[in-house]
C-alpha cells in the first residue's frame, strides 16, 4: 500500500504530504499461483505452515465460455448455467479440502476457482502434488508502514489549488470533462471498485447528491459490519457498494485493532476513492480555498476493505492479505463492477501471483485494473504488479516548475524475473503521485483531506481515467483503453524519466486519449501464451516492443493495429533512436480502415553495442495530427546483418475505379490554376499518344496551323473519355480544374458531337483531328513553332508502347511526335515533316515498329536518330537515358495497358521526368536496371493493381532493400 499513514489528522487541511513503504512480513512463497497453462507445484518443493491460496484448473464464472464477462457484458452469476457451474467449482474445492482434511477460509468461484486455507506444510504439499491443482501460494500480507516525506525540490513552487484536474487538461474551457458534456458526465454509469482501507462515506467528495441510481443489473451492497457501525444511508447514489474481508487477517491469527466493517479507519482508501472518482467540491484550510475533484466525478464507487489494523510485534501495523484480496475481486467481478483500483502492493518476481491472476481474469471479462508500481524507489526489477494484463501506474509530479518528472519514490523496470523472460515494459505509464489532495477518513465525524504522496496516489488517476475513457468507448476493451493511454502519454520533461523502465510510455494525457488514432489489443488467450513461455512475451499485441535477449539474426515481431475511429486511416511509421539499435517497421505506410485492424512487423537488431546493454527508441505512427507512438527496448548479440541501407524512395500509386478514374487522379497533380485541358478517347489510344507532347507545353490550336502558349504557360492534363458518354470521373476533374479552353484530340469517331457539347459547359471547347489518327497526329505536330526535332512513333495498335515513354520525352523538348505506319511513311506524316522541316528526326522503337525503309524516307527531313531495344520495355530504357542520376520522379505505367499512361506522359513530360513501361505482374530487368540508375526520389506507379500488380511495387522496394 503506498501512502503515509496520518494518524490523528487535523480537521483542517493536512498539508504535509505523506508516503509509505511497502514490506511483507511473512516468508517468501515457495510457489507461483494462477491457473492452466501455469506448471503445478511439485510434493518435493518444501512448505511450511501457514495460509495458502489453491488454485484449481478448471476456469472460473469470470472466463467460463458460457458465463464469461466482455466490455459489453457483466460476468453471469445468477442464471441456471451459473448456479450449476459454481456448484460444480464448489464440489471440486471441497474434495481438494477434504483430501487433506482442511477447511476453507475463503471459496472463489467468480475471479479464481480455488480456495484459501490455513494448512501444515504437509497439507500444502499434498494438495500441490494433484492433477486438479495448477499452484499453491502462500497468502502473503502487504503492510502500511511509516514512511518518509516527499519534498519538492527547492525553488519549485507549490500551488494553492488542488492542480490534478487542470494539469491534466479535464477542468474549465474546452477541457475533457467540458468533451463529454462536464463533470457530472465523466464516468457517468460507470462503477470504480477500490480495494483498500474502505471508505470515509460521509466525506463530501462521496455525496450522493444528483448522482442517478446505480446501474442496472448492479448486484453490490453495503455491508453494516459486525457492529453495525456503517449506516443504511452509506449507499446513497455515489458509494453504491461498500464490504470487508477480514478472514485472512484473521486465519493469520490477528484481530483487528478497529471495528469490523467497511468504515476507513487510515484514510488510504478514501483518498484512493476520492483521486478516481470524487465529486468536484470546494474546501478550506489554514484560510485558502481549495479545488478538489477525481478524475471521474460522475462514475459511481464500490468500496472493499481488505486492510486492517491489527496489533504486531508489540505495535499497530496495517497489513492486506492476498487472501482478502482476491475475496475482494471475486466479489467486485459478482457486483458488477467496470474498473478496479489496487494501490498495494504486490510481487515484483511472478507474473502468476494468484492476486494478479485474479486480476487477469478481471480483465479478461472486461474489467480495467490499474494497480500501483510501488514505492521502494529502488534502480531496477522492483516495479510490483507485472502482468501485461494490468495497467501499472508510476507516480510523477504534477506540481511545480519541473513537472512532470518521475518522483524519486516510484518503482522502476525491468521487471525481476529471469533475464530472458524480461518482455513486458513495467510501469505501464506515469500518473500525479505527488502531493495530491483527496480525502480521508475523520476520527471525530469531521470530513478531511490531506495531501499524500505515493504511486498509491498515481494508479487511481489511471483507474478515474480509465473509467472515463471506457464510459464514452463502451465497446472498447481493457487492453484498448490501456492502449489509448500509452499510445497518447506526453513526454516528462527529464532524458531519466523518459526511459520506459522509469516512467513507461510516458505520463497520462487524457487531451489526446479520446481519440488514440490506433490502439493494440490482446486477449485472454493471448496472455495465457505469454505465461506458456515469457521469453516469447514480446509477441504479445502490447503498445510497446521488449526484447531481453537478441540474436545474431534480427528478432521480428508482429503487431496488429486496431483503427477505433469512425473513419479509414493512413499511418507512416518512422522510427528514432540511437545507430546502434536498428528498427525496421513494415509496411511503412498502412492504412487501416475504420473498425478494422491490420498487422504490421517490427523488425530488431543490435548493430554495435554492448550485449547486455538495454538500448531504447521509439516507433511512431503519424495520420494527419494524430501520432500513436511506442517505446522499443532491446537488449541482446549484435546482429550479423548488412549495414542499414539507404532509404528507398517513396512510392506512391495514382489510380482510379477505371481508365477515366486514373486519368482524372492524374489531373490532381497539376499545378493550380491550368487554363487548358485536353480530352481524349479511352477507347482509342492513338490521339492521346500524339497529344501528350504538345499538352506537356499547353498548346493551344489557332485554327489549325500556328500556335499560342495557353495564357500563363501552363501544361495541360489529358482527361480521358468514352466517345458517347461524358464520363463521371472526367466530369469531376473538370469541376477541380475549371479549365478556360478544352481541346478535343480526334474527330467525331473518337469524341461525339454529343459529348463536345457537354463540354461546352465547362470551357471553350476546341478539336484537333483528321480523317485518321496519322491526320490527327501531323495535325497536333503543326501546333508547334520553331521545331528542331520531331518524334517519329508507330500508330499501329500493336506498337503505342514506344509512343508512350517517348511522349513524356518529347513534351520535356518542347517536341512533337508524329505516328507512321510500319512499312510505309504516311502521307500526313511526310507533308507535316516538310513544314515542320527538322534538323533532327528521332525514331521510338526497333524495327518492328518502325522498318528500315521508314528509316531511310525519314533521312530525306533531318539526321535520323532511333531510340530503340529488344522490346518495348527496353525502348523506354534507351529514352530514359537522357535523364540523369537522383531523378526527382519517375513515373510507372503498364506498357500491356495503354491507358493510364497516356495521361501521365504529359504530366512527366511537363516535370522534365521519365516514364518507364513494366509488365503487369512483373517487373523487367532492364527497368530494374534503370530504376536503380536513375535512384529517384520519389516513384509513381500509374494505374490500379490491374494494369501494375502489388507484386511489382514489391519487386521496386526491393531494388533498395537488397
């Protein structure tokens, strides 16, 4: 338990903050406890006398498949099929207890299957060596003791107000508590179970005033005690449960030294209460007002005390026995509570402690735990509560100067199992556990409230947040709220305090937590692998990455990432930290659509440190304004890998339902304000071919001889078309563009009237064409003025794939490209070549698309120059070679699926970039080639998956990988 016991409490405001140690008084357990998959305890290990809890294998109501708790669901405790089960769970407890003639102390059906009861070592040792039996623990105490007084450093400043609230941005405008509708909305039907010293109910921050019933189905209770000393109005709205468990302080063999009954005689548990879910009021003390409110101040409380005073070695000590405490969850899960609060303390060397199965159980049915990490201070292994399924809290400052810092006190990671099995990152994150103000118990019927100091003060922080996060979430899991925590948390303002073993993901920011992007959920079945084998634990979906034991191979892990928002996301991941620990995530961009998960891997090795050095870095997921990021630590060989290559370019795909679509995504990425567009046929490509060159350059016709540059020298995207039907895609890109002129490539064949009448509507519309294709494209040639070279491509169906690369080349020279047929120089082409009259002429592509007797014609206009390999693909090469090295873009298209380049050649030529050709579902060698020449920046891949397969986009990032 982690306060300063302040006995004798002025009525006024105790300002003296107040902080305990931990210790246990009893011996070290001999065993583990939990339930399957956890090995079961052998006759041969010793035992002693003393109080044991059993554990047996078959699963309690918590877990039972037909009677199991969820987020949306309470655990079934009164149906049929629940009567029956906890008979038959009973019947198993007495024949273990009646085989070595043993009562019970306590019987749980609900959190555990199992019993506790005072045994001889014998007894416990008999009981371990059954086949129904999975461990037998020694129940140990967990005592209040007095501690020492945190002090602020000097010249730190301590506020007047109680500043939890305000710090943490819930109070005033535009804070959380106004997000959800205001205070009273905070929590509003949720229950905050707190097991601990009890309850001061009469306190004012537990009024019940304006509080609504407790929720249906709620099953809780307020025990009067075996004196009667808790009043049948204690339950009144916002205390709608309060109980005891004294059995195995009593089993033992102590008595309490205060009345038995739910009534806090200590002041831990009130103020533990009061910090998760206390109504906002207002006090007064040594003549200041103070503000004090929980983090919930709507969510309802249920109190369970399982810590007594009782009379020790010859004084007064305060001890929790495991026994009680698993009582207490048993019970919590049968009244229908939604978070539970631990602030004691717990074994910092066992994941399956039976308190922390319990626990674990309690989560799996939907419950959220937060406990304490403990108040020890020490460096290293001493964080208590170590299951990954619990949210373990670490007390910071929040007040003052150099806030938040990780206060002195609070227990660090990693935590003290075997090296090998350190894969969970504790504490989980940092809360206020410095000088806060909540109430406490009053001798005289006079409320009260003191500051205390102790990660006691920290984890009901967590447990009043997490009630809140999982009131506005309710279908959200536990893992999914602790997730949303650890993903959002803000930095501490100190390198120390930001390590992960020190102040885990970071402190708690409930402005960001609403809404954590993505989170990272696990279940039951999950955390029963981790128990099978922890040295695997880091495989667990966990908001964090531990490996304790690196190999000379990197160590990959899996996540799966879990959008909660109400739309589709993309996130890019990047990762920093230091050289030495190198952090591959993959993909590096994900899109995860609402509701939905996706999985991504980590992939980590030492590339140069010391093996037994814990190294630490942090991966970051980024969508907009929203970052989810994750601590990575590490620990292990240094790896036998290639030095980290450099980074690839970026990749991006532009592509639409269909031709028209990708046409129009094309268009987007035109510099604003284009005066012009071009429209072409998508169902016959030749007119674009010749069209994309002078688009490049933003020609416009003036009749059909001469040209004019659009007004501001912009380019011209090319939209495509079908020849009856303005398509919706086209239409949408024309209310984007709100072109002044459009020009048709083609005649009537390949745009109707019809459609340059709808047209009409969005510019002045004009046409290039001819009686043929070779017409239309000598037709666009003539559009250029002062011409030095001129592109000569094949029109034949078969061979638009030269055209298309050597378009982009010829709009970046200002050039035109005239098609021919194969065998012959057509006519159209021959007369715009003698007006034109060229210096140089240069063929695209081999002789297959263009003979050598259109070769020896072409000589008659100009030096003839042929860019040319054994196939398309290498055609694209050889007219790429005109680029240098570190392109900026290079553009992707299908050279077996015309359309999609056709829009993008203007685009490239326009940028003064390549467009290379692949095959749809691979990518050829001689492009791989030039890909890696030219080393660009960034590439483009034009087209949906149909035309440019995945696989390709694979085969291009592992040019750069390998």
């Amino acid at each position: 338990m982690q306060h300063q016991k302040k006995k004798g409490v002025s009525r006024a405001l105790a300002l003296a903050a107040g902080l305990s140690l931990v210790a246990g008084v009893l011996p070290a357990a001999h065993a583990v406890g939990g339930a399957a998959p956890a090995a079961p305890i052998t006759a041969n290990d010793a035992f002693e006398d003393g109080s044991y809890i059993v554990v047996l294998k078959d699963q309690p109501l918590a877990t039972f498949p037909a009677t199991a708790g969820s987020a949306t669901s309470k655990v079934d405790t009164t149906s049929a099929t629940a009567i029956s089960h906890t008979e038959r769970l009973l019947s198993q407890q007495a024949a273990a207890l009646a085989s070595v003639e043993a009562e019970a102390t306590h019987n749980y059906t609900v959190a555990l299957n199992g019993f506790s009861a005072k045994l001889t070592g014998e007894q416990a040792a008999a009981l371990a060596a059954r086949g129904d039996v999975v461990s037998v623990t020694p129940s140990k105490m967990r005592t209040l003791s007095e501690g020492e007084t945190y002090q602020l450093p000097d010249g730190v400043n301590v506020p007047a107000t109680e500043e939890s609230p305000d710090f943490l941005g819930l109070r005033g405008e535009g804070g959380v508590w106004e997000q959800v509708g205001g205070p009273m909305e905070a929590g509003r039907g949720m229950v905050v179970g707190v097991i601990d010293t009890g309850i001061a109910y009469d306190n004012p921050s537990f009024s019940g005033e304006g509080m609504p019933d407790a929720p249906e189905g709620w099953a809780g209770e307020c025990e009067p005690g075996e004196d009667g000393g808790l009043p049948a109005d204690a339950c009144n709205g916002k205390i709608i449960g309060a109980t005891y468990h004294v059995e195995g302080l009593r089993a033992a063999g102590f008595e309490a030294e205060e009345a038995v009954n739910p009534i806090d005689n200590n002041g831990h548990g009130s103020h533990v209460a009061g910090t998760a879910a206390g109504r906002e009021i207002t006090v007064t003390g040594g003549g200041e007002q103070f503000d004090m409110a929980g983090m919930a101040p709507g969510a309802h409380l249920s109190s369970y005390k399982v810590c007594w005073d009782f009379e020790y070695e010859g004084g007064v000590r305060n001890g929790c026995f495991d026994e009680d405490s698993v009582a207490a969850i048993d019970q919590a899960l049968a009244d229908g509570v939604d978070v539970l609060n631990f602030s004691i303390s717990g074994d910092p060397t066992l994941y399956n402690n039976p308190v922390d199965m319990a626990f674990k159980n309690a989560t799996a049915a939907g419950v959220f735990v937060a406990a304490a990490s403990g108040n020890e201070g020490e460096e290293g292994g001493t964080a208590n509560h170590i299951g990954p399924w619990m949210t373990t809290v670490g007390a910071a400052t929040h007040r003052g100067d150099d806030a938040p810092v990780i206060a002195p006190f609070s227990n660090p990671g990693p935590v003290a199992v075997a090296d090998e099995e350190q894969t969970v990152l504790k504490p989980d994150l940092g809360a206020p556990g410095v000088e806060v103000l909540a109430a406490i118990y009053s001798e005289d019927g006079t409320p009260n409230w003191a500051y205390l100091s102790g990660t006691s003060m920290a984890s009901p922080h967590v447990a009043g947040l997490g009630a809140l996060l999982a009131g506005e979430n309710p279908d959200w899991s536990p893992m999914a709220v602790k997730s949303a925590m650890q993903t959002s948390a803000r930095d501490y303002t100190d390198a120390e305090s930001n390590a992960a073993f020190e102040g885990g993901t970071g402190f708690v920011e409930p402005r960001s937590f609403l809404s954590p992007g993505l989170v990272f959920d696990s279940t039951e079945a999950d955390w029963d692998a981790f128990l099978a084998d922890p040295a695997n634990g880091y495989e667990l979906n966990t908001a964090y990455v531990v490996v304790p034991a690196l190999g000379t191979t990197p160590t990959t892990v899996t996540r799966t990432v879990t959008n909660p928002g109400d739309a589709e996301a993309t996130f890019t991941a990047a990762y920093e930290g230091p050289e030495t620990l190198q952090v591959e995530v993959s993909p590096a961009s994900v899109t995860v659509p609402a509701g939905g998960s996706a999985e991504v891997t980590i992939t980590v090795a030492n590339t140069g440190a010391a093996a037994d050095a814990w190294q630490e870095g942090d991966i970051s997921w980024t969508a907009g304004e929203t970052v989810v990021e994750i601590p990575v630590v590490a620990r292990g060989a240094v790896a036998d890998v290639e030095p980290e290559p450099e980074p690839g370019p970026e990749i991006d795909r532009v592509y639409g339902a269909d031709r028209y679509g990708t046409a129009a995504g094309v268009s987007a990425l035109f510099p604003e304000g284009v005066d012009t567009v071009y429209v072409a046929s998508g169902q016959g490509f030749a007119d674009a071919l010749a069209g994309s060159a002078p688009a490049a350059s933003g020609l416009l016709p003036q009749g059909v001889l001469g040209t004019q540059n659009t007004p501001d020298g912009d380019p011209a995207p090319v939209l495509l078309t079908r020849n009856d039907e303005l398509m919706d895609e086209t239409v949408a890109a024309l209310d984007a563009l709100e072109p002044s002129n459009i020009i048709i490539l083609g005649g009537e064949g390949a745009i109707n009237a019809d459609v340059a009448e709808d047209l009409g509507e969005y510019g002045e519309v004009s046409r290039v064409e001819g009686a043929n294709r070779y017409e239309t494209a000598a037709n666009l040639a003539l559009m250029f003025d002062d011409v030095d070279t001129v592109y000569v491509a094949s029109g034949d169906d078969r061979a638009y794939a030269d055209a298309l690369a050597g378009a982009a080349r010829a709009g970046m020279e200002n050039a035109p490209v005239i098609l021919t047929r194969q065998d012959e120089l057509h006519s159209a082409a021959q007369e715009a070549l003698e007006t034109l009259a060229p210096a140089n002429v240069v063929i695209l592509g081999g002789s297959v698309a263009i003979s050598d007797d259109v070769e020896t014609a072409l000589g008659e206009f100009g030096e003839v120059d042929r860019l040319a390999g054994e196939d398309r693909y290498a055609t694209a090469v050889a007219i790429s070679q005109v680029h240098d090295a570190d392109a900026s873009v290079v553009y992707i298209a299908s050279g077996q699926n015309y359309p999609d380049a056709l829009a993008g050649s203007s685009l490239a030529g326009y940028e003064g970039v390549p467009v290379l050709l692949t095959k749809q579902d691979r990518l050829s060698s001689v492009t791989a080639d030039e890909l890696e020449r030219l080393n660009p920046e960034r590439i483009v891949v034009l087209g949906g998956s149909v035309a440019v397969s995945e696989d390709v986009v694979n085969e291009i990032e592992d040019i750069w990988n390998d």
